[in-house]
C-alpha cells in the first residue's frame, strides 16, 4: 500500500495564496470589487492624470514650477519621458498605501471569527496559512496595479502612439516598485487581521499605530535631531523622497520596506505561533 506524502510547507503556501487568488476572479464578490476598483482608475485616469499631463506638456510650465519652487524638488518628476506616467506615479504613490490599508485587512479576521481558520490548521500549518495569505494580498495588489499601469499606458499611446516603447519601459519599473512598497503594509495588516475582531479594527489598528508611531517619532527628532533614522521604522517614510525620482530611480529606495517587510513577517509568525486561534 503506497502512501502519499503530504505537500511541503512551500508548496502548501502557494497553494493557498493560488486559492486566495481564484476568489478574486471567480467569485461574484471578487469580480464586483474588480469592476469597482476598474472604475476608480477610469476616472483617475481620465480626470486628474489626463489633465495633470497636458498642463505638464505646456512650454513653459516645466520652467514655471522649478523657478517657482527655487529648489531640484520637482526637476525629475518633470522631465519623465512620459507625463501620463509621471503623473500617475505620484497619484499611486499616495494613493495605493492608503487601498492596501483596506483591501489587506481581512488576512485572518473574518476566518478567526467564523471558526474557519482552526478547521484550515487540521489541514495546514500555520507557516503555510500565514505566508499563503500574505502572497495572496500581494498577488491580488500587484493585480491592480498592473492595470492601472496598462490603462496609463494606453492613455499615453493614444495621445501620442511612439511613447508606447518608453511607456511600456517606465510601467514595468513603475509597477515593481509600488509592488515592494506595498509589502510592508501587507505585512502590518497580517499582524493586526490576527488580533482584531474583524476587518476595519485591524484598519483603524493599523492607521492609529502608524499616526502615534509618527507623532512619538516627530518629538524625539525635535528634540534629539541625530535620532533622524529612527523614522525607517515606518512604512511608507520614503514615499515623498520617491516621488522626484526618474527611471531606474524609482527602485533606489526598495531597500527600506523590503527589510521593513522581512521584521514585520518575522513578528507576525512569530505571533501566530503562539496565538490561539
């Protein structure tokens, strides 16, 4: 009589975050959320970034705004080879953190409180759960944003259809990099989707920790100025140094919420270990 070995804790993990994945584009509840999310950057698109990039690409306001700002502030932001997508990047930039705060807060929650999740761990490790449902979110985000840059890309191309190659070019840089500034969040969400009673407690958890983190921070800088490196902590501290960058730029600063990631998944198997669930 053979006998099957079960799936290694990898292949367990992938598995979940696959299934979590599905949900997205096979179930009612997923494909909604999808069309939502599709009609939001429509109008984003549409609005603010169609309207940002042709005042961009009027003479003179390249020239207007550096004189106006007396500073290289906004040198590079200006001089994207595609205004559509330097607009865009900002725009995502500021906005993805504040979706992922909510789209990322479910991780554990719901399940928790159903009951589900014990009925997961008889067949699952913990491990597999925690990671599966972190890749999970990543997938999903790194989803989004990926057609959010298609759509940039094709506002671009219609207007002017031999930006297509440096488009496609800046996209690719674009998204990888708000793909990995995103991870940190969805870490953070994790932790707190294990502790909060549902959804929106982890979210307001999440974004009370983050507003008194940030006001603790401010006062020792002001007081202890060479405390300054404290503020890496935070997820999302390098956001607005990003935002003039240009090119292969856009990634010098991944550093930061990659390690912000690893410490954060590190609490949180730690903690889901030794919780009851």
């Amino acid at each position: 009589m053979s006998i099957k070995s079960s799936p290694s804790i990898i292949a367990n993990t992938l598995l979940i975050a696959n299934f979590e994945l599905r949900k997205l584009f096979f179930q009612r509840r997923g494909i909604i959320a999808l069309a939502c999310f599709t009609l939001v950057w429509a109008l984003i698109l549409f609005y603010p970034v169609k309207s940002a990039a042709e005042l961009i690409l009027v003479d003179g306001f390249k020239e207007f705004t550096s004189g106006f700002a007396h500073s290289n502030n906004a040198e590079k932001i200006l001089n994207w080879p595609v205004a559509e997508m330097s607009v865009y990047w900002v725009i995502a930039l500021l906005a993805f953190p504040i979706f992922s705060l909510i789209l990322t807060a479910d991780q554990f929650a719901s399940d928790k409180q159903r009951g589900t999740l014990r009925f997961l761990l008889l067949r699952s490790q913990r491990d597999s759960i925690y990671f599966g449902r972190f890749l999970a979110q990543i997938y999903i985000q790194a989803t989004l944003i990926i057609i959010s840059v298609v759509a940039t890309i094709i506002l671009a191309t219609y207007r002017e259809f031999d930006l297509l190659l440096p488009a496609l070019s800046i996209g690719t840089l674009v998204s990888v990099a708000l793909i990995i500034n995103l991870l940190p969040y969805t870490a953070l969400l994790g932790v707190f989707s294990l502790y909060a009673k549902g959804a929106r407690q982890a979210t307001i958890l999440a974004i009370l920790l983050m507003t008194i983190v940030s006001i603790v921070f401010s006062i020792i800088n002001y007081y202890l100025p060479q405390t300054g490196f404290i503020n890496l902590i935070k997820p999302g501290e390098q956001i607005f140094d990003m935002i003039n960058t240009q090119g292969v730029g856009v990634l010098s600063y991944s550093l930061i919420p990659l390690l912000q990631t690893v410490a954060i998944l590190t609490f949180g198997r730690f903690y889901i270990q030794r919780k009851a669930l």
